[in-house]
C-alpha cells in the first residue's frame, strides 16, 4: 500500500473532488464574513451540516442564517486543516421565505445607506415632452401604459428601452438600458418609467436586486417606479424618485390628463377675468366717486357765495338813500338831477324837483333865507 | 371749442367791491349824491355776481348730467 505524506493526500482528494462538481440545498447557518473577503458558513439539514467556503466579490446575493440556499460548487480539502467542505462558486435563493427574508435584509441595508431617502428625490416635470419607458415590449403592462399615457397627454413622444423583466437576464439587461439613458438619454428625456405587471416575489426578483436598485439610484434622469399589482412592493420602487402603485398608476403619475389641465386653465382664465371685473368695478367706482365728490364740493361752494353774494345784496339795500325818505325827509335836485346840499346852488326862479318818499313835485325859488 | 358766453367777470374782485360799498353806507361815508350813485354801483355789482353764480351752476349741473350719460349708455 502506497504510503503518503499528509499534503500529498490533501492534495491529491483535492484533484479527486474537483472533478465532482455539485449542487447542495440547504439552511444556512453560523453565516460570518471574514476581513471582508472570506465568506464562512454552514449548510444543515435535519440531520446533517457540512461547512461551505466562498470568497467575498462572488457572494452576489444577501444571504443569512436560515435561509434555504442551493450552493453551487465542488467538494474539497482545506490544505492546511484538512477539514471538509464545499468550496461554493454561486449561491441561489429557494423560496418565498428566503426571498422575503434577503428582501428585508437588503431593505435595511439600502435604507441605511440612504438610497431611499425622502430629500434627494426629484421633482418631475409638470409637463413632459418626451418619457423613456424601461419594460418588455411582450409584456401587457407596456401596452397598457402605452395607452394610458397616448390617452392623458397626446402629444407625448414615448421612447421604449426594450428589456427582459423576468428571468435570470433581467437585472443586466434593466442595467444596461439605464446606463444608456445615462450614456446618450439625459437631454432627450424628461422622465423615464421603469415598469412591470404583476407576478410572484420570484417574478418581480429583478426589481429587488440591489445591483437594479443602485442602477436605479444612479440614474439622471427623474424616474417613476410602479412593478406588480398595488399590494406588491420591490425595491426599485422605494428608490425611485416617484412610486407608483401599478404600471398604469405609473403611467397616471408621469403625465396629467389634457382634459384637466385646459379645465386649470379654463378656470385660471375665469379667475383672472373675474379678477380684473372686481378691479376694473372697483377702479370706475373710485374715480367716479372721486368726480362726484369734486362736483359736489364746487356745488356747495357756488351756493355759499350765492349765499353771500345775496346777503351783501341786502345789506346794501338796507342802505338805499329812499329809506330815508319814508322817515318824512325829501330830496331837491336841480331839473339836471343834481342833488342840492346848499340854497348857494340856487338863484331866485330856479326850478327844483322836490322828490318825496312817495311822488315828486316840481316848483321854483320863490325867496332865500340867509 | 362750442361758442359759449364764458363768465369772464373776475369774482373776487367785484365782491371785495361790493362789500366795501356796503361797508361805506354803514361808516356814513358817501353824501346823498354820491350815495345814490354808489347804491346804482352796488345793485349792478351785485346782480352780476349772481348772475356769474348762475351760470357757474348751470355749468357744473350739466357736466354733471354729461358724465351721468355715457356710463348709462355703457351698462345698457
């Protein structure tokens, strides 16, 4: 019997092994990374474990204790122990429960890095011209959105980004339709939807795949996120700048309706127009009021000077020189109408009118009294 | 411009002349003769000024009447 040396028989298991390539199912249990790049667990069942061994950048999934995972790799010997395990080169999800378990986990994670947050998402547009819509032509969610969108906002210019929603392809071929709206798109358009119809928590995988989610994150153009039905929620949602419950709320979300909007303007008009009645109203009714009032004033001040005008009258006609007259006095003028003050004025002859408080008499000078 | 008879007369002047006559008859200051003369004065001045007054009013009555027409004119 051939004697070996122990790296020798290490070694050589080894070379046996890695020629078995397998494929185990199992609950993950004792999960740790090591300096960030050895990723240590152990893979049980009801009666058995064995212990798996990956590096770090090939872990492309979260995986955590009590998952149910399918390890994909080749048996072998640690070189130094000597200990076995399952030197695994990809890692796979089985179940809904494992599903939702990664989901939370990579939930928390992303929100803690602040993906998620309320502050950096952006504004849409009130009125886009040109969407982007990221999502399978063959899906019913693409025609649907298509015509809602034609419905709501007629004159909208739709440019499709064609790519695989379902599948172990989706989350590459979602990437690469986001990085080329970043590459050749950011000008061109003002949003971009990326959606899908319903389907199980596997179905809607790619829209929780944290590689899809930081694409999602990193895309500059404002995007609207509706995938499944309203009770489903995925992550490319939560990062999105708007989410949207279904593919056609997504659709409802981008673009208003051109019936709403001409009634907004049909009612700003109306306002405006009652506006400038109320102010137009109010404008005449000042300056008319303000005519009135000066019309008015000079009207008070043409009767006050009537007034006074009147009342000099009749002081003045208190004064008339014939009131005297009625007090028995009369009035002599030469026939000239000269008023005599003196008998000097007068010659022997001379004819004088005399004239009373009522009536005058004409006579001569007959004597002088000195 | 419409011909119309413009009151030309100057109004405060004429007042000043009328309250001084008065104010003359009431100090005894005018002898018969010129009193007599002076009341002619008075009366003519006075009976311009009201007449002045008169014409005034009936210009402000009808700007009044023109302005109330073409509003009603407008709202009609």
């Amino acid at each position: 019997m051939t004697v070996y040396s122990v790296s020798e028989f290490v070694s050589g298991v080894n070379e046996l092994l890695s020629g078995i390539p397998t494929c185990v199912q199992g609950e993950v249990s004792n999960f740790h990374v090591a300096q960030n790049r050895f990723v240590w667990f152990d893979l049980k069942d009801e009666k058995s474990a064995v212990s798996c061994f990956m590096l770090a950048f090939q872990l492309n999934q979260i995986i955590a204790d009590g998952m149910l995972i399918q390890v994909t790799g080749n048996p072998a010997l640690f070189s130094k122990s000597g200990r076995f395990h399952i030197r695994a080169h990809t890692i796979q999800l089985v179940g809904a429960g494992s599903l939702k378990q990664q989901y939370e986990l990579l939930k928390k994670k992303l929100a803690n890095e602040g993906l998620f947050d309320a502050a950096r998402k952006r504004q849409l547009p009130r009125f886009p011209q040109t969407i982007g819509l990221v999502t399978s032509p063959d899906a019913a969610a693409y025609t649907d959105v298509l015509k809602i969108l034609r419905h709501r906002w007629p004159n909208l210019q739709i440019k499709l980004f064609p790519v695989n929603v379902q599948g172990a392809q989706a989350p590459a071929s979602i990437i690469q339709a986001l990085q080329l709206i970043n590459k050749n798109w950011v000008n061109k358009l003002d949003v971009a939807i990326i959606t899908r119809g319903g389907g199980s928590m596997e179905d809607l995988q790619a829209f929780n795949d944290e590689a899809v989610v930081r694409a999602i994150f990193g895309l500059q153009v404002p995007c609207i996120v509706g995938v499944g039905h309203e009770r489903d929620e995925t992550l490319a949602e939560f990062v999105a700048d708007i989410r949207a419950s279904t593919p056609s709320n997504a659709a409802e979300l981008a673009v208003p309706h051109v019936a709403d909007v001409q009634a907004q303007i049909t009612h700003l008009v109306t306002q405006q127009q009652h506006y400038l009645q109320q102010k137009l109203a109010s404008s005449i009714h000042t300056v008319t009021q303000d005519f009135l009032d000066q019309v008015n004033y000079w009207q008070q001040t043409i009767k006050q000077k009537l007034s006074a005008v009147q009342h000099a009258k009749q002081l003045l006609l208190s004064y008339h020189p014939k009131n005297i007259l009625a007090r028995g006095y009369s009035i002599t003028t030469l026939t000239n109408g000269t008023v005599i003050t003196s008998a000097k004025q007068l010659k022997l002859k001379t004819p004088i009118t005399t004239t009373f408080a009522s009536g005058k008499i004409s006579s001569t000078v007959l004597k002088f009294w000195h | 411009m419409p011909k119309k008879t413009k009151p030309t007369i100057n109004f405060s002047e004429q007042f000043v002349e009328l309250e001084k006559i008065t104010a003359n008859f009431e100090a005894g200051k005018y002898d018969l003769e010129t009193g007599l003369k002076k009341f002619e004065d008075g009366l003519q001045l006075a009976k311009n000024l009201q007449q002045y007054l008169q014409q005034v009013e009936q210009r402000i009555a009808t700007i009044k009447t023109k302005y109330h027409e073409p509003t009603s004119k407008t709202k009609a």
